[in-house]
C-alpha cells in the first residue's frame, strides 16, 4: 500500500485546522514509512503549526540528511529569506 493516501489527509486536516490531528495521521504514516521525506517535511511544518520549533528542525534536519536536494527545503528556505 501506498502511504499517499494518509499524506493527503493530513494535508488536508492541517489545512482545516486540525494540526494535531494531521500530526497523528504523519506519526501513523512514518511509523510504517520512516524514511517517506514528504511526510518527514509535513510533519515539520505542522510542528511549526503547533509552535514546537525544535520538533521542526529536527524533522528538517532528517528530510535534509535523507533527500538534501528535497525541492521543499528549497522553497522553504527562500520563503524564510528577509
């Protein structure tokens, strides 16, 4: 089975406003799917959504050492630029 599904229902929880429960969605994927950098980079963002910004760049720090060139991580980091 393809963890895609539950990448698309937290995304969409987190865009209704419910980051904790898009936050238990991406645990449940990436206890089944360690190394998935796509739900690695949600789970992030929805820790920033829940202001845990250690939990965050944590996280970033596993998509970066998984998948350096992640084309989010370059979208995020132009976004965070002043």
């Amino acid at each position: 089975s393809t963890p895609v599904p539950r990448l698309l229902l937290s995304d969409a929880l987190l865009r209704d406003g419910q980051a904790q429960q898009a936050r238990d969605q991406l645990e449940k994927l990436l206890a089944a799917e360690p190394d998935f950098v796509p739900a690695l980079f949600a789970l992030a963002e929805v820790e920033r959504k829940l202001e845990k910004p250690a939990a965050a760049d944590r996280r970033l720090d596993r998509v970066r050492s998984l998948f350096p060139d992640y084309w989010k991580l370059r979208q995020a980091s132009a976004s965070a630029k002043p």
